[in-house]
C-alpha cells in the first residue's frame, strides 16, 4: 500500500469514529420501555477495532514519514514539520495585513485618527513567497506519497 492511500484509510477511520461517537450519543439513553436505536455494546466493539485500526496506521505513517528521506536534507516528517509551520507564519501575517488594512471612517476632525504600524505592501509579498513555498513544499509531499510504500 502507498503512503497516499494510507493517509486515506486514516482520514476515512477518523470519520468512522466520529460518526460512531453521534451514534453512540444518540443510543446512550432511552426511555423506559423504549429501546435504543442501536445496540450500544455493538457500536463499541466497532469503535474499539475502528480506533486499533487507526493506531495501527498512524504508528505505520508516522514510521514512514520518518524514515524516508524527501530530498538529501530532509525526511517527509521534517518537510511536513516545514510546511506546518509556514502555513501558521502565513496566516499570522494575513490576519496582521488585515488587521492593519482596516479603515476607520472618520467624519469629523475631533475623531481619533489611525495609522498602520506595518509595511503592508511588504507582508503581501512576503505571504506570496509563503504561498509559493508552501505548494511547492506539498507538491513534493504529494509526489513522495503516491510513491512511498507503506511501512511495516
């Protein structure tokens, strides 16, 4: 199995159990007389082997992440580590452009006036080499992962 289809196998294990968890709520309680919707103990051996299959392939992702090199000078878990953390510095420096692009209307000279304390024009550029960066890192990650091979 390819490492892509593992992420898959991941995301769609981590709906299961979200939707085993709603199922689970909505079968926690019932009136007297009543019977629940779904068997309870059912849902919850299916959400115990749902969770043990989702450990499984973390353990596996994450051992294959590690051990696999992107390029000579990082692992895809150190380029993952990257991308990570220059989406955050990308949306740190959008929510300050926006922060300091806004206008305030003033309607008469008595009003407090506001000035941007940033070089807003900068940050834009800065964020496009971001944005830049940031899909030519995951178009690499993306590659590695429909190529890379699943560890044991």
């Amino acid at each position: 199995m390819k490492l892509a289809e593992a992420l898959i196998l991941r995301a769609d294990c981590q709906k299961r159990i979200e939707q085993l968890r709603q199922r689970l709520i909505r079968s926690a309680k019932v009136q007297e007389g009543e019977q629940p919707p779904e068997n309870p103990q059912a849902l919850i051996a299916e959400l115990e082997a749902t969770l043990n299959e989702l450990a499984d392939l973390i353990k596996r992702i994450n051992k294959t992440n590690s051990l696999t090199n992107l390029s000579d000078e990082m692992t895809i878990s150190d380029a993952l580590a990257q991308r990570d953390t220059l989406l955050l510095k990308r949306s740190i420096y959008d929510s300050l452009v926006n922060a300091a692009a806004l206008t305030a209307n003033r309607y008469s000279q008595a009003e407090i006036k506001s000035f941007s304390t940033v070089n807003i024009a900068e940050l834009q550029t800065q964020m496009d080499q971001l944005s830049r960066r940031i899909r030519e890192l995951d178009t690499r990650i993306q590659s590695a992962n429909w190529n890379i091979d699943l560890m044991n």
